[in-house]
C-alpha cells in the first residue's frame, strides 16, 4: 500500500516516524531516542552532500528510506522540533485556539533531500502565568475525532498536561511537572537512597501515596509530605521495593488535586504509554473522578488530520 503522508512526534528525547495510508492508517511505526536533545552528529552524505546537521541526519535516519522509495509524499512534524531550541521554531497560536484551524498555520523548514517539512505551531496561553504546549495540541486533536462533547484531556508524563476543550477549541491548560519531580528526587535525592526499583507493580503503597496527598496531612503540600518518603522506610511501614510506587502515587495524588472540582463531573480522556496512564486512571478512581477512558494512537491521527486541513493530503472517501 502506498504512503499518502509521513508523520513525525519529534520530541526532547525521542522521534517517532509513521508512515500513513489512505484514511490515516499506520503502515509502518518507528522510534528513535533522536530527540532534539540527542541528535546524531556523525557526519554522513545525505543527497550528495556531506552533513553533520543533526537534524537532518535524524530526519533522514527516520524517513530516508521512505522518501527514497516514495519520492515527493508530504511531511508533517509536530512537537519540540518546532521549538526555539528545534529544527526551525514555529510561532505558538494563542488560547482559545480551535486545533482544527492549526493545520492553517503550518511552519515549513526545507531540508537538504528538497523535501519540505510543514511543522505544527505550538500553544500559548497568557492568562496569568504563561503555559505552553508542542505536541500534546496534536494528541489533543486526534483524541476530538468524533466527540461532541466538552472534555478535559489528561496527557501524563513528564511533563503532564491538563487541557480543557469547548467545541473542539483548547480553552485553558495547565501543566504539572510529575514525571520530572519524580525521576529526578528518585535519582538525585535522599529519597532514592533507600528505594529498590522492581517491575512488580506495588498497587497498595501507590494507592497509600495517592490517599495521604488527599488527607489532612496532604493539605501542608507536596513539600512537606515528600519526607514521608523516607520517614515510611525508616519506620519500616514502606519496604524498598514500595517506596518508588507510594513516591509515584504521592506526586499523582497532588497533581490531581489541581484540577477543578467540575472535572468530576465530565468526561476526563487520558492520552499517553499504557502503563502510566494505567496508574493516573488508578488514582483518578480514589480521587473521585469517575467518567474517565483512555486513547490510543492520537499523535498520528492528529497529524493526519491537520494534514488533510493543510491540502498535504486527501480525505477518505466518502462510500
């Protein structure tokens, strides 16, 4: 089956590539740790010419061979590729922003195999404290196809994003630093020094994690029940191979305090790697939040349809 589209998440730390059928089906997946922080810079030829552009030798390590074999199918990228720090920076479009409307607004970077790269703006939003957004507009997107309803959409991650969307137009987002706190209390704190890392999922300690940030105790924040990390193993309440699972339910746990109490109230979608949407979906549930389900697949979906808005591409047949 021929590709009709090549879609790119191209993140901090890593590049996924799809190949798209007709209609937005994924004909081939690929994922790369060539993030815009972990770029290639081996030198190498690429279109007859010697290049050691990281950039160029990651999008050409990720579609090199797509393009040779199928000269002229449109690119489209969206994430921190379009980011100061990217391949060339896209301007953010502003809150309320219909997403549908960003494949109107595409940044096109040429690269050196002639082929044109159309970059999807980012989101800004200016209300108060600034928040920003690059890739996650697109999951969002490809999470609305076919919804009619107003959602709030939960991307966890490192950075976890919170957005608010009214007739397919993000109004508000918020952003919470969960995954980042995380690793780097678990690798550069004292409370990583007593914790043993397990595969074995620990659902008891995590929920424990989750109830104390919702308890009285939990109302003094983040920053005084974070000690309760230690303080558990040294009273041998929490075993090393607990307290990575309580930490993770107890930075959760306030996270979701942070959303409104309507949020109980509408539907909430959770978008992102099963395993951890498993656990915010966990803690969702003792939190009080009971309409929440989860997606698949939205980067590339998004991507294919901001490409239809764009011309890139063409729509399914209607039959």
């Amino acid at each position: 089956m021929q590709a009709q589209l090549i879609a790119l998440d191209w993140g901090t730390s890593s590049l996924r590539a799809y190949k798209l059928g007709p209609a937005g089906v994924v004909l081939e997946h690929r994922a790369l740790a060539c993030g815009i922080m972990h770029l290639p810079d081996e030198p190498r030829d690429i279109a007859g010419v010697r290049c050691s552009d990281g950039f160029e030798l990651a999008f050409d390590t990720a579609c090199g061979d797509w393009l040779d074999a199928q000269p002229g199918v449109p690119v489209i990228a969206c994430g921190m590729v379009g980011s100061a720090q990217g391949w060339s920076e896209a301007a953010y479009r502003n809150t309320p922003v219909d997403v549908a409307s960003l494949g109107q607004a595409l940044h096109r970077v040429r690269s050196l195999r002639g082929v044109d790269v159309h970059i999807v703006p980012g989101v800004i939003e200016q209300a108060g404290l600034p928040n920003v957004m690059r890739g996650e507009e697109t999951q969002v997107l490809g999470v609305l196809q076919g919804l009619g309803a107003d959602v709030l959409i939960g991307l966890p991650g490192s950075h976890s994003k919170w957005v608010e969307v009214v007739d397919g137009c993000i109004t508000h987002f918020d952003t919470f630093m969960t995954g980042e706190v995380f690793a780097v209390l678990s690798k550069h704190s004292i409370l990583g020094r007593t914790q043993q890392i397990t595969e074995q999922f620990q659902a008891e300690a995590f929920d424990r994690g989750v109830q104390v940030a919702l308890s009285e105790d939990g109302r003094r924040g983040v920053l005084s029940t974070l000690f309760s990390a230690r303080t558990l193993g040294l009273t041998a309440e929490l075993s090393p191979p607990q307290q990575p699972d309580y930490l993770s339910g107890l930075l959760i746990g306030h996270e979701l305090i942070g959303l409104p109490e309507r949020a109980k109230q509408q539907p909430i979608i959770l978008v992102g790697a099963a395993p951890l949407c498993a656990r915010y979906e966990r803690a969702l549930a003792l939190c009080g939040f009971a309409h929440v389900s989860l997606a698949q697949e939205a980067t590339a979906r998004g991507l294919w349809q901001l490409a239809v808005a764009a011309g890139l591409t063409q729509p399914a047949l209607q039959v």
